[in-house]
C-alpha cells in the first residue's frame, strides 16, 4: 500500500544519509561496534514483522524495533534496555540497505500509468508545491522555539550560542545539516522535518539540549533569518531583573554588609528584626 512504501521509503531515505559519527550521536561507539559486527555477520537477522502509513516494525533477533514517521532517532525497541539498544541501530542499518525510490522514479511511475488503484496518496501534479527543506527552522518564531526549549534550556543555549560565534554550518547530506561549535567540542546534526528533540547532538542527548537550539540559532543566522532579539544578540541577559527587583537586591547586600563590620555575635535585636 502506498503509506507503507511512503514509510519505508522515508525511513530508508535517512538511515542512507547516516554516517558512524551521526550513529554515534545516540549511541555510544562500542554498541556501534558490536551491532555492526552482528548485521555484518548475519542481515538475515532482520525481518519485516508489519508496516503501514503509521509505522514500521521490524523483528530483530528476539526483540521488536517500531519506527514512525517521526524518523530513526525516535525509534523504540521492546528489549529491556531503557537507551538506544543494539537492536534499533541493526534496524539503522538494514533500512539503509533498502531501495529507495526516488522523486523522479515516482513522477516517470505515474506518466507511465503504473500506479495501483488503491495508491490515492499518489499525485499526477504538482498543485502543493513542497516547501524548501528545514524551511521549518526558518518560519519559526523566536517565542515559539524559546516555549518549546523552557526558558531555562534556552537562556542556556542563547549563552552558548553567542560563546561560538564561529560555528561552521554545513551540508552533512542533502536531509542533515552539521552545525559545529569545534570551540566547545560539540557537533549537532539537524534532520529535515523533525521534531526540535529529534535532531542529533553529540553530547547524546535525547531531549531537547542547548547545543540543539543554539544549533538551530546558527541555522538561522547562516540563512539571514532574524536570529534573537537586538538585547539578546548583543549578548545581554534574556531575563533582566525588574527595577523594583534590583532595589530590594541592592538593599540587601548593603544590609550584609552592615552585618559583617558589625559581627553577627554583636547584632541588637533591632538589627536582627532588620
């Protein structure tokens, strides 16, 4: 059916365009490793256990990987591991072995009029025109990625963010971006059309980490996309203290050090009430 081929044939896409060092992103080099050696030794391994527009199951030894349209980092295994397992990185590499239909394939499929009846997903023209690739990236509001982030992690990245100011943007794959801060020794990868905690960061987070916002902060900029505000940009703090906030504050460490001239063991009630 068309969803399962559209599926697969997504989830082939971007395992094709993984390389050791985005594998090693979410999931350590020994895993890697051993996982490799056992696909290597054995592809048969593998078994297509159901697939349709939702997702893909594949059996692997005696575990079951499920993949979404969400991609290959969101991937979850039924084993008793509780992180990225040996079983969903065999899953990694058998769907890069699989064929991937390409654009063109698919309009010459349909011009040539071989197309199954039940294929209603399939287009003859090109009335939606799909957007750039990680146009999302750019359309979204800076509100928008600071509430998806939490103000702390992004106050964090914004920090970080404008600590590398020469990260170098690159194209990874025609599906993966590669942000480098080679400064702070971090390397983030962001995929096409996936969810903010989905890209791939060195630090092997699976959550939504600074590097990732200030990876998308410098996507931005390297595509003249309004970045932060002009405050934040100038690398000021994003959450200032109110007047009234800095009087009490200023009021307080006049009053302790008050204290200590004094010496607590000599405070009069007064000053204690204080």
């Amino acid at each position: 059916m068309a969803g399962e081929k559209n599926l697969l044939n997504k989830l082939a896409r971007q395992a094709g365009q993984f390389d050791e060092n985005a594998l090693a992103s979410f999931a350590n080099k020994g895993l890697l490793r051993r996982a490799r050696k056992d696909f290597d030794a054995d592809a048969n391994i593998v078994a297509l256990e159901s697939a349709d527009d939702k997702s893909v199951k594949l059996r692997i030894a005696e575990s079951t990987v499920t993949l979404t349209e969400k991609g290959l980092t969101e991937s979850v295994c039924d084993c008793s591991s509780t992180e990225t397992c040996r079983h969903i990185l065999i899953a990694c590499f058998w769907l890069a072995t699989q064929t991937v239909e390409s654009e063109q394939d698919k309009v010459v499929s349909v011009e040539n009029g071989n197309v199954d009846k039940n294929d209603a997903t399939v287009e003859t023209s090109s009335k939606t025109p799909e957007k750039p690739a990680f146009q999302d990236l750019l359309d979204i509001a800076f509100a928008s990625l600071e509430k998806v982030a939490g103000k702390k992690v992004f106050a964090q990245a914004v920090e970080f963010f404008n600590k590398n100011p020469d990260c170098k943007v690159s194209i990874a794959a025609e599906d993966i971006r590669l942000i480098e801060f080679e400064q702070s020794n971090v390397a983030v990868r962001l995929l096409k059309d996936a969810d903010v905690e989905s890209h791939l960061c060195s630090c092997r987070s699976a959550e939504i980490c600074r590097h990732k916002i200030a990876a998308i902060l410098a996507f931005r900029r390297e595509n003249n996309v309004e970045t932060l505000p002009d405050s934040i940009d100038k690398g000021e703090s994003a959450f200032k203290l109110s007047e009234s906030q800095i009087k009490v504050l200023g009021k307080t460490i006049k009053l302790f050090a008050e204290f200590v001239e004094i010496g607590a063991s000599h405070l009069s009630e007064s000053s204690v009430e204080r």
